[in-house]
C-alpha cells in the first residue's frame, strides 16, 4: 500500500494494527485507559471504570485485526462528559481479477452495485467511491468495528480509494458511529462531516 499523509483529528488516536505494533498498542490502551479517569476519582471507583474502557478498547482492536483492518482510529478525549461514539479502520484491498481495468470503470461499476448511497469522487487526484448507510450489526459484534452495530443500528461512511502506485490495490477507510442512539440524528450527521473533511486532508506520499 502506497504510504500517505493525513492530518490528524484533534482528540483522535491511530492505532496500528501490524504484529510487531501490537505490544505498543497494548501498552497504549493500558495508558488510554487510566487516562480515562480523572486522578482525583477515588480509586475504588475509578479502578473498575478503567478497566472497563481497557476491555472495551482491546475488544475494538480485536476485531480490527480480525476484520483484516491496518489501522484503526478512534477518539480518545471527551466531548463534555460524553465519550465521541465512531471510529474508523484502514484497511488495503486487493481485486482478485488479474485483468488491470481503468480504477474510474472500476468505481463506477461498484456504485452501480452499491446498496448504500454511492458517489464516485476522488481523494487527492485518486479514484474513489463513497457509499454512507445505516447498518444493523451481528449479535455480539463491536458498534464501531466495520460499521456494525450490536448495540443497535449505526451510520457507515466508507471510502474505495485507488492505489496510486500499485495496480488492483485500494485502500478502505471504514467510519461508523452510533451518534447519541440515533444514526440519522445530528450528532451522526456532524461526525460524517467530519470524517469527510478528514479525508480530504489525505495526501499520497511521493
């Protein structure tokens, strides 16, 4: 996968999710978590809080990987009192069909496919497809892992992004979030936003 540039969302955390990145990213929930607690809560209340976030995080990156995904980014600060409900997994695909066809066909025929409500766009100069929906998750499944929810029903924003340097390769920014329980509410709707305006800071790397 082409490397690339982008500029961070302010409160957000990147997590690799490579084999030799996860002992750091072990290491990193663990600090995340503690974080989560203001030192001043007494420690027979903040103990099972934190330990509660830990599980909640190592679940997320978990499923990241097994979902196939690189990186996963999630918010780690606070609105307020209420923790930001989305986060977003990169992942690469490969087409399975040997056959090198131009990445603007290839876009075009996925939005024609798509169920979700598709745009073809480009992300810095590169062919891209866009598809937002709301999806029900799997019983049991992570709300903001691959755009499922298991605790109901969450607003999904993904990005096909051709490889600029590699042929049949894509890359894939999955969003979720749950907004405050309601999905096509204005909390979901000011968070695509967001991760939209997040992904047109994205520059491919030379």
């Amino acid at each position: 996968m082409t490397a690339y540039s982008i500029v961070d969302i302010p409160g957000w955390e990147h997590l690799p999710l490579d084999d030799a990145s996860i002992p750091d990213v072990t290491r990193r929930i663990a600090e995340l978590a503690h974080q989560s607690v203001s030192e001043e809560v007494p420690r027979d209340r903040a103990t099972p809080f934190r330990e509660e976030v830990r599980k909640q995080l190592t679940r997320l990156v978990a499923e990241a990987r097994e979902a196939g995904a690189g990186i996963v980014c999630l918010p780690t600060s606070r609105t307020g009192d209420t923790a930001v409900p989305a986060s977003y997994t990169v992942t690469e695909w490969v087409d399975p069909d040997p056959s090198e066809v131009d990445p603007h066909e290839v876009v075009t025929v996925l939005a024609e496919r798509s169920d979700a409500t598709a745009v073809v766009t480009t992300v810095d100069g590169q062919p891209a497809l866009r598809e937002e929906d709301v999806v029900v998750a799997e019983p049991g499944a992570d709300p903001l892992v691959g755009g499922t929810a298991g605790a109901g029903r969450a607003r999904r924003v993904v990005y096909t992004i051709a490889d600029p340097a590699e042929a049949l390769h894509w890359v894939v920014f999955t969003f979720s979030t749950l907004g405050d329980g309601d999905p096509d509410g204005p909390l979901a709707r000011v968070l695509v936003e967001l991760f939209d305006a997040h992904l047109g800071t994205l520059r491919w790397d030379d």
